[in-house]
C-alpha cells in the first residue's frame, strides 16, 4: 500500500509539473527557476528579486549551501495542491527529491503569511536536503527548522485552531518525535505536529543557542544520526533533552494560565448560559401565568 501511495504521489507530480511547464513561462535566475502562470508575471518578478537575500540568509542560519538551483513552480487557484496533499490546509509544498517547491499563489498573501516567509521555509526544506541523508532527517526536526527559520511560518494555512500544542499539554496527549518521523494524516493531529516540532526547536535555540542548534543540523550533515547529532552538538542524547522540553512546556502550561488566556470566551459562554436560562425562566412564567388564567 505504502508502494502505491508513493508511485501515485510521484505520478501526480510529474503530471503537474510537466503540465505547468507546457503551458507557462520560465524566469531563469542564478538562484533558481521559476515557473509561473502568464497572470502572475508581477509575482514572478518580485520571486526572483527576494531570491538572494532568502538564500544568503538560509545558509547562514543552517550553515548548509544549496548546491543546485530549486524549480518555484507558481500556481494560481487551490486545486492541484488538494490533489497533491490530500488537504486543504496547505500553501506551499516542497518536493526535494524533484528540487522542486509548490507556492499557491491565491493564498500565500493571507495573513500569517507573506511570500517571503514561505519561500524561505519550502527553500529550507530543499537545503536541507541538498545536504543530509533523508534516513537521517526526521519529519519533525525537518519541519521544526524550516518554521523556525522562517519566523514560525509553516506550511499550514492561517484560521486553524492555535491551542492545540496548549490542549495537548495540558490533557497530557503529546507526541513522542519517535511517533513524528512521519507526520500523521488527521486534521488536528498534524496541526499538532508541526506545533510541536515549532516548539522543540525554538526551545533548542532558546537554552543553547542558535549555534548549537546549527552544530546538530552540521552533524546530520556529516553522516551522522539524529541521537548522535544531538549528542556531539549539546551533550545531551535526544531522549532526555525531549524531557526537559515537555517539562518546561508543563510549568508554562497550567489550567490558570489557560482559563487566564480565555477568559473572554469563558466569561461569553457563561453570560450566554445566563440568557439562555433567563430565556427559559421568562418562557416557563409565561406558561404558568397562562395556566392560572385558564383555572381561573
């Protein structure tokens, strides 16, 4: 079944691909090519000037070159990236074994996102793997790096439920990263993966410094596995270190803080709750007035 799924998903590609370079033109730059819808020449134009910037920076923040030039395929309207995904809740897509990225052009301008920041996260996942093995790039250290060097931009569009990492917290239902070497398929549980992996490494970034997060991402690099990379980088082995962030999550987490962080919904249900039962007292004393009018 996996076999299938993974031959239907490359065929998908190619098609798409060979179809929007049938029908559209390239702009060919020293940093990539993009391809683009005729309607959207104004946005391939701005693509190609963010280009250089984005990858100076996503080489200094990874310490890692890109070592071929990517396709940026830029697609007006919604469809092939469901037919692709398999879900509505994506923007971008990158394909690094085609060094191909998807952008949803329709899209990506809706707040929280902004060209800039997608472009920088699928063209993270591409120098990523540009450089380390896939057998030694977990699907979460994969999309928690590229969220956070794009700023905590993922591939998830805006409106989804932002809590989730706090619920899962909080009724203790989180996600071993030896569970997220694939993400999962349900709707809330992959909201919930990529807040975690976000989490993760910015808690990484934040006790031991953006350069020793970039030691591991050097170590995965170099050959070695995601527990030795985390060993040889921090001096502290995988297990343990996913511990100590799920504590740290807990001690933030508390039932005060997030009665704390909603207390503006809370106090509407309750007040709705008070008109809805002033609504039934009102209802019930109108029935008994009429009743006493017929008895009498």
């Amino acid at each position: 079944m996996k076999i299938r799924v993974i031959i239907l998903f490359n065929i998908i590609i190619l098609s798409l691909i060979n179809s929007v370079n049938a029908k559209t033109p390239e702009l060919s730059t020293e940093e990539a090519i993009i391809v683009y819808d005729n309607s959207l020449n104004s946005v391939a134009q701005e693509t190609a000037g963010k280009l250089p910037l984005i990858i100076r920076e996503l080489e200094i923040s990874l310490g890692l070159k890109i070592h071929s030039r990517p396709m940026i395929f830029l697609i007006k309207g919604s469809k092939n990236f469901q037919q692709i995904t398999g879900s509505d809740l994506i923007v971008a897509y990158a394909v690094p074994h085609r060094n191909s990225v998807f952008i949803d052009i329709s899209r990506v301008f809706s707040k929280p996102f902004s060209l800039e920041a997608t472009l920088k996260h699928e063209l993270c996942h591409i120098v990523l793997h540009q450089n380390i093995e896939s057998t030694n790039l977990p699907r979460w250290f994969d999309e928690g790096v590229c969220q956070w060097v794009s700023g905590g931009i993922s591939e998830i569009i805006s409106g989804q439920d932002s809590n989730v990492l706090e619920k899962a917290i909080l009724s203790d239902r989180l996600f071993s990263f030896q569970e997220l070497y694939k993400f999962p398929e349900e709707r809330d549980s992959i909201l919930l993966a990529y807040q975690e992996s976000k989490s993760f490494i910015e808690y990484i970034s934040d006790k031991y410094g953006d350069n020793n997060l970039k030691k591991i991402i050097q170590n995965l690099s170099s050959g070695k596995n995601i527990n030795e990379s985390f060993q040889n980088g921090i001096s502290i082995n995988l297990y343990e270190l996913e511990k100590n962030w799920q504590s740290s999550l807990k001690k933030k987490h508390t039932w005060f803080l997030f009665l704390s962080n909603n207390i503006y919904t809370i106090i509407f249900l309750f007040l709705s709750f008070l008109t809805i039962y002033g609504f039934y007292r009102l209802i019930k004393k109108k029935r008994e007035y009429k009743d006493e009018e017929e008895i009498e």
